[in-house]
C-alpha cells in the first residue's frame, strides 16, 4: 500500500490519502468540504481538475476517456502519485449536457 500527499489548489488543504481509498472518502473523513452526491461515478459534483499528478478511476462513468487525463471524480479516484486538485472544477462534457438539456423555446 502507498499514501500520496493531496493538495487543494487555493485553499491550503493537504490530506495523505491511500492507493487503496478514494479522494472522497479520505476528505470526508478529514472534514475537508468536498462536494459530492451519487458516489457512484455518475453526478461529476465532486469533480476536480488534475493539476498534477496522476488517478486511477476505472469507474468514473459520468466522464469521457480523454477528461480522465484531466479531471478527477473524487468519489472514484485513487491516487497513482501525489497530487494538485482544483476543486469545482467541471469537465467540459458537463457543459454540453446542460446546454443540451435546455428545452426549446416555444413559437408563439
């Protein structure tokens, strides 16, 4: 088992998380405000940008092949090396979906 230093972009925050655990699961139990929701891979609320460094999230579903290079799913992700995180940070799949999902305008 390896352990690889975390940090947060911006906010000062440095956890020791295992290859074993997710990103997530260590922040929630170091009372880091990590935000989430379905913990599953699917929601990307707790998105973050890879800075540096490198994940391992084979069940990150809700983010395409080539946005595993650069994001991370803090429910899913595992360590690989240490790490820099920009938490909030979205993938730009998430910003199609919403634009996609906007209903048309009615014609009057």
């Amino acid at each position: 088992m390896s352990e690889h230093t975390v940090k947060f972009v911006g906010t000062g925050e440095v956890i020791t998380v295992s290859d074993k655990e997710t990103i997530l699961s260590r922040c929630i139990e170091e009372g880091i405000a990590q935000e989430y929701s379905c913990r599953v891979g699917m929601c990307l609320a707790c998105s973050a940008e890879v800075v540096e460094g490198d994940v391992v999230q084979p069940a990150a579903r809700g983010l395409t092949e080539q946005e595993r290079e650069s994001y991370a799913l803090t429910c899913m992700a595992r360590p690989a090396s240490d790490l820099q995180l920009d938490r909030g940070k979205y993938p730009p799949s998430i910003e199609t979906e919403t634009e996609t999902d906007e209903p048309a305008a009615a014609d009057d």
